[in-house]
C-alpha cells in the first residue's frame, strides 16, 4: 500500500475479520464505512460470529458492507470475562478454518486484501497461503504496542516484575514518554503475565502483513510510529481515531442532545466521565460502593452505562451527575476534567478528541491484482466468440481475475455447454430481442432492440451481481455500454471485434464525405476511384467499399453513433496484430487519449494446441497433401444464411469446377458431405499473428499491459 497512490474509482472486495470483542469490532466498522464512503466503488464483507451478528445487525451501514458469520465456537460475549484466557485460546484455534471456509464460499471476485485485528493471530498466516495480503489493524495506541512488543527491554532493565509503589522512570521505551513504572500495565504480574504471553504470539506475525494500521494521528505519538516505521519492513499508517465522524455531524447538525446541552452548562474540568466499556464487569457490591462513593464526594459525572440505566439512575437521584445509555464521546465539551475506564491502552484518543484536529494519511491499496470483469458481448458468434475466447486469455494469465460473461438466455442455450474455465461465469439478459435464427430477416430492427431494449436489463444485472464489476468490457458495438459504466464509475473496455483498419474507415467516413465518396450510389462512376486517404487503410477501389450504398449504408448510420461513444471508453482492444496493422493501430493510439490494445487472432490457440501437440487432425494432414494454394476456403459464418436453391446452387458449381476445397460447415454437414462427396478443402496459416501471440510477442505482451491496467490501483 502506497499512501501516496490515489485509487481510481475501481472496486476492490475487501474482507475485514475484527477481533470478536465491540472495543475492535467498532474500530474495525467504522474504519470500513470510512473507506466505502471515500471510493465508491469498494466493496467489504464483515466477519463476525453468529452471536455479534445479533449484537449489531440492525446498526446503520453503508450498503456495499455485507456481513458474513463464523459460527459460535468460542465463549459467548455475555461471559468471556470469566475466563479470558480460555476465550483468547478459543479464537486463536477454533476460527482459522471456519474463516477459511468462509473464503472458500465467497462469490466472485476473490478478496483484494484481508483487514485483520493484530490480535487475530492466524489472519496472516490465511493471507499467506492464499497469496492475499493481510493488513493488520492495531484498534489501541501505537505507544502501548510498542510497550508490548519492547517488553524484553522491561525484563533487561530489571523492570518486569515491580511493586506498584515503585517510582522508578521507565524511559528507553520507543514512543513512550517517560513513565513511573507504577502507572505502566503490569504484564508480568500473575494473571496479567498468562494474558501477555498468550497475545504475544500475535506480535511475531506482524512482520508477515502487507501493511499496520494504527488508529491515532501521526502528531499524537510520532515517536512511536516512527519507531514502527524503522522497525518493520512495511508501510505504517497512522489513520487517526476510527470514530464515526460523518455519521455524528450528519445527524446532531440540528439538534443537542439532553447531556449535551447539561455539559455545556458545567464549569470547565468540573466533571468526571465514567464507562464502563463492554468487556469488564463489576460485581453488584461494586457497583454500589462506586454509585455511593460518587454520591458521597459530591463530583459531577457523566456516567454512560451498558445495561441497568433505570437502575443507575435510581440510586444516583439527587446527585450531581446525569446517566446515559449512551453518548456521543466526539462531542463531549471541556467540561470533562478526567476519565473512569478499565481501559487503560488509549489515554490520547479520550483526552483530546475535542479541541485538537486528527489529520489522516489516507488508506491507499497498492496494486493488489484481484479483479471481476463483466464481459457485455454484442448478441453474435462473431462478436461473442472473440469475446469468450479474449475472457479465456484474461483468466489464464491472471489466476485472480474472475468474469461474469453476459448474453441472452438464448444464447447460453448455444453455447452454455462449450468448456470454460472455472472463473468464467455466465449471466443473462431476458429474451426481448428477436431470435438469432431469424434477426437476418430484419438486421436493422435487430440492431434497434439491442439499442434500445438490453440496456435496463443489464443495469438490474449489475444491481444483482454478488460483488461490483472492478471493468466491463463491451463490445463497441453496445452503444450504451459506456455511458453505464460512467454512470456507476466502472471502466469500460471497448472491443472491436472486427479489424482496425475497417474501424478506421467507419471513424474517418467524414473525410469520405469531403471527397464525394460518401455517400454514394452502386451505379455511380466514381465506384472505380482509388480511396488512399483512410489512415491505416491501403489504396482500394470504392467498390470495394461496401458500407457506402444501400442497406449497408442504413446500418452504418445507425452504428455510427456507437464510434462517438468510443471518446468515453478507458481501453479500446482491437483483435489484431500491431505487425498487421500498425498505421491504422498507430492512429487510434495518437486519437484517443487512452490505451489502446491489439491483443492478437482471438481464436482459442491454448485450447486446441492442449492434446494436439503429438497428432495432427484429419483435414490438416489432407491439407498438407495438396498443393500449395491450390485449396478453395468456405465458411458461411453465423449470421447470414442461403436458401436450399441457393445451397443447392453453390453445390452443382463446386462439384462441377473440380477445385479443391474446404468447407466450414454450421448446421447440415452430413448432407452437405453427401452432396460433394469425393471433393475436398484447406486453410492456411498466417505467420506474423503466430509471432505476435507467441510468448514475448506483440500481442501477448499487449494482453499482459491491459490485465496489469485493469488489476492497478494508481
């Protein structure tokens, strides 16, 4: 994590597992709401046990806070006191593998980073092996870590175990200021000493995390971060109380709360503030010698008590003093002259909340890898199977990225049994646009329905989905694909899944138009003209130039706007080689002020080169025996088709000019085989796109640079 990166609004899937107790679970939340508040795209679910999530369920949370529950194998909350050390035994051996199964269950993506308490001992040692960096959060003061972690200087210094009535000054500490040692905690002292070594264990995998956190301001104990900073081989960060300071001025902007306004009233120092906390309990004979040694003394007090308000008040009648269930300790006035607590880790965070100004060093990820990329394909097999193939690439190269891949209910029905990787998972779009088997019949109503009819759908998708889409990748065709993803702060990758020069020639129509070439009619007798002024495109007839008359021209009108669109894209990806292309790849480089990618043929090369290394396939070795160009290619593709005349017809003329051929059949290969049986086919191979997909080519290193784009936090 670099505290000087400022993220981009991508998501990130963080997984925050506090330390069951409300004095690190509180800390943890409230970190947590911080973060989902400054990037919007940042996603967290919170771990608790089953009992805590009982205990603060119903609080306000932000929405992109889940909770996820580990079941109640430790001592409940109501009675862990009893026995503290049987409960810290219990959370470091009886949670580790429910936490993992927890992360087992987790819908995609995969956690980015796991916010661990220090005190959840094997968090990093999970982190580790899952290769998921942990970040430990310290909810005390950086001081009293520092105290623990230098207890060997307290024994060196013959000061481990003492006499409270000792006045000797404890001074050689890191980042505390010097202390008698009856005011330091007695961590060797019986009971006290079984407690620190069990927790002590914690500290030793402090150097494992990604990064420490500390919950105080870097100018209330400087020396003790810095001691921390020069100690540990990670980055420290001081992020100020983690208090809910949004939630508390947004609702108290208008109104003063009873003990507020009774605070406000008091001589400045003339109250004590008592709480109790959540974790220690008194006994009733305590309970009442403290409410009579208040009453006797005469003292003002602010007593905030968790449980037996009623009760409390009752006795305190006629005192000086007010109790609450409740308050709000931001903003508690000058009034306050001391503090009755058993906590005694964190004197900085009470004393000073009021009058002195927390600055926080943000929290800012580094690049952390983990990503889920909603694939949005245009309803085609020429435009989808690029798609998938480009999706199948991404999640071999990168073992953390995960995809939702998109289509319409009819076409998982095509291709929902093809074999796809594990983290490539399919959602769909309901059928409200005309049927791939007959969307020829009528193309530019086709387009109209995908234009106009997918995009609600797909935002309800987003809206469903188990975790945010960290990018989308669109298919440029989908004109509405990027003004989504601006709307919802998500990047969007535009893929065109056709050449880039023929792109270049849709974008640069308006230079057509200035040299009378667009639009323009078949009969005309420009159609004989040389067009050589399309960046990236070869001199070449108009005829030759099909968008430019008749029904062509009424879908590209249509299109058109799409390339407008393209301005608001992030990436742009062409599946070409830059050795095929380079003027016209060079030109989009120098048009948009973004990155732009030939990722290579995305044709499924992995998968049928897996098995295939040591036997050639039938049609290849007949291939291999015919002469060189001597072989005629055909394939019909997926979207326009021929009547049984027209087939019949292209059959009599292939069988009747006795070429060699290969035929690519979809649908009727046995009666085609039939037909023309004793003829036969052949494809050739390109040499440039090998060396351009091949491992240190073009193309393959392009690949890398978009996975490493879409997984940065900058």
């Amino acid at each position: 994590m670099d505290p000087n990166e400022s993220p981009p609004n991508q998501f990130r899937h963080v997984v925050a597992m506090p330390y069951p107790g409300r004095g690190h679970i509180n800390p943890m939340m409230n970190l947590c709401k911080r973060l989902v508040r400054r990037y919007p795209n940042l996603h967290v679910t919170f771990v608790v046990t089953e009992e805590w999530l009982g205990f603060i369920g119903p609080d306000p949370k932000p929405d992109r806070i889940h909770f996820s529950t580990l079941p109640n194998l430790i001592p409940s909350e109501l009675v862990r006191a009893k026995d503290f050390i049987g409960f810290i035994d219990a959370v470091y051996t009886r949670l580790e593998e429910p936490f993992e199964k927890l992360l087992d269950s987790l819908n995609s993506p995969p956690p980015s980073v796991i916010f661990a308490d220090t005190y959840v001992i094997w968090a990093v040692r999970v982190g580790r092996k899952r290769n998921i960096p942990v970040v430990s959060l310290w909810t005390m003061s950086a001081t009293i870590l520092s105290f623990f972690l230098h207890s060997d200087l307290l024994i060196s210094h013959g000061h481990a175990l003492f006499e409270p009535s000792e006045e000797e000054v404890v001074d050689y500490v890191p980042g505390l200021s010097p202390t008698k040692l009856r005011d330091l905690p007695p961590i060797f002292d019986g009971y006290s000493d079984r407690v620190f070594k069990t927790a002590k264990l914690c500290f030793d995998e402090l150097p494992g995390a990604r990064s420490l956190l500390f919950t105080t301001a870097y100018e209330l104990e400087h020396k003790a971060i810095d001691a921390f900073t020069s100690k540990l081989d990670i980055p420290v960060y001081a992020i100020g109380p983690v208090i809910p300071f949004e939630e508390l001025s947004v609702q108290n902007d208008n109104k003063e709360p009873n003990y507020i306004q009774w605070l406000e009233e008091q001589p400045e120092g003339s109250v004590l503030y008592i709480s109790q906390g959540s974790f220690l309990s008194v006994s009733e004979a305590q309970m009442e010698e403290i409410v009579k040694g208040l009453r006797e003394s005469g003292v003002r007090f602010l007593w905030v008590a968790r449980g037996g308000e009623l009760k409390l008040k009752e006795a305190l009648e006629g005192s000086l003093g007010v109790v609450v269930s409740w308050c709000d300790q931001l903003r508690l006035s000058s009034a306050l002259c001391s503090f009755l607590s058993p906590h005694f880790s964190h004197p900085q965070s009470h004393s000073n909340q009021k009058h002195v100004p927390h600055p926080m060093n943000p929290i800012k990820p580094q690049p952390l890898g983990v990503r889920h990329v909603v694939a949005m394909p245009w309803p085609g097999r020429g435009h989808i199977n690029p798609m998938l193939n480009l999706c199948k690439s991404l999640v071999r190269r990168d073992p953390n990225l995960t995809v939702t891949f998109v289509v319409t209910e009819e076409w998982l029905g095509f291709i929902g049994s093809d074999p796809k990787p594990n983290r490539i998972h399919f959602a769909t779009l309901p059928n409200i646009i005309p049927s791939e088997l007959v969307r020829a019949n009528d193309f530019i109503a086709f387009i109209d329905a995908v234009l106009t009819r997918l995009e609600e759908p797909f935002e309800q998708l987003l809206d469903r989905l188990n975790s945010p889409s960290t990018a989308i990748i669109a298919d440029t065709y989908i004109i509405w694909a990027v003004r989504v993803g601006t709307k919802r702060n998500i990047p969007v990758a535009s893929f065109w899944t056709t050449s880039a020069t023929i792109l270049s020639l849709f974008i640069n129509s308006d230079l057509l138009a200035s040299h009378g070439h667009f639009p323009i009619e078949p009969s005309e007798s420009k159609l004989d003209e040389i067009v050589d002024y399309i960046p990236g495109l070869s001199p070449t007839r108009l005829s030759d130039l099909q968008i430019l008359h008749g029904y062509s021209h009424q879908v590209f009108n249509i299109f058109k706007k799409s390339f407008g669109e393209l301005y608001k894209a992030k990436y742009l990806l062409f599946p070409s080689a830059y050795e095929l292309e380079p003027k016209a790849i060079d030109f989009f480089t120098s048009k948009f002020d973004f990155p732009v990618y030939s990722t290579g043929p995305l044709i499924p090369l992995e998968e049928l080169s897996v098995g295939n290394e040591n036997r050639e396939l039938d049609y290849f070795k007949w291939l291999d025996e015919q002469p060189e160009s001597s072989v005629l290619y055909i394939s019909q593709g997926s979207f326009l088709s021929v009547s049984e005349a027209q087939m019949e017809e292209i059959v009599v003329g292939v069988r009747e000019a006795g070429v060699k051929f290969f035929w690519v059949a979809r649908g009727g290969e046995l009666k085609l085989k039939e037909a023309l049986e004793s003829s036969l086919g052949v494809v050739v191979s390109c040499e440039i796109c090998r060396g351009a997909v091949a491992k240190g080519g073009s193309s393959d290193a392009n690949i890398d640079a978009f996975i490493k784009d879409i997984t940065k936090i900058v």
